[in-house]
C-alpha cells in the first residue's frame, strides 16, 4: 500500500483528490493548498514526479485535455480511503436515491422549486438508463 513517509502521504492525497474529479496537477496543488487552508502549497517538483509515478503504476491516465484521473487500479488501491460513491454496489446506490426522494417528501415542495430544472434533468438522465 503506502508509505507513512511524507511522498507516501502526499501520492495518497494526491490518489483521493483525483477520486473526486480528474484533475491537472496545477488544480491538485489549489486543492492541496485550499485544504490545509493555504499554509503548505506543494510545489510542482512534488506533485509533477507523483503524477508520473502514478501513471508509470497505472493508477492514473492522463485524459487529452491535460488532467488526470484515476484507473480502476487507482481506485482499488485506495478504496477503504474513497468516499461512498466507489464502494458501494448498484444496490447500495439506489437505497441513497430512495433515502434522497424521501429527504426532498421531507422538506416539501416550496423548498424544491429553485432546483426544479436541475432536478428535472437528473430525473431524465436516470429515466433513459433505465429504458
């Protein structure tokens, strides 16, 4: 797995910010930075070698626009560390979709209708996946 040493701890980071989005290193030194509420700002000649390494392993690819994201190796390598979103089954993530209709029943209608058009979207986009 990984190393307790301080690039061990940042290829981790690195891993888990890229499990969020894919990203270009400038966007996971922001990131870094805006974590630690800008006291450490890695430098590129830290996180540049780190990307290499991590696509030399496999773990991410480099996208044509520049960024990079993770592979299923990467995910797997960090999957205890992963949000819900990587770990769960198909099943898993229809009982979060259950649990968030009954939170919108919840806070009623009035509450909703600012985000009536992004709502609508998500509900069309999962209607053509299941037909």
């Amino acid at each position: 797995m990984f190393s307790y040493s301080p690039k061990g701890r940042l290829k981790m980071i690195v891993l888990w910010l890229l499990s969020e989005s894919p990203k270009k290193g400038i966007e996971i030194i922001d990131d870094i930075s805006k974590m630690t509420w800008g006291m450490w700002r890695p430098s590129p000649s830290s996180i540049y070698p780190i990307l290499a390494s991590l696509e030399e392993e496999k773990m991410i690819e480099k996208t044509p626009d520049g960024k990079y994201k993770l592979t299923d190796k990467g995910i797997e390598e960090i999957s205890d560390y992963l949000p819900p979103r990587y770990k769960g089954t198909i099943d898993t993530a229809v009982e979060e979709l259950e649990s968030l209709v009954d939170f919108f029943e919840d806070i009623g209608k009035e509450s909703l209708i600012p985000y009536k058009d992004r709502i609508s979207t998500s509900i069309n986009r999962l209607q053509k996946l299941i037909e």
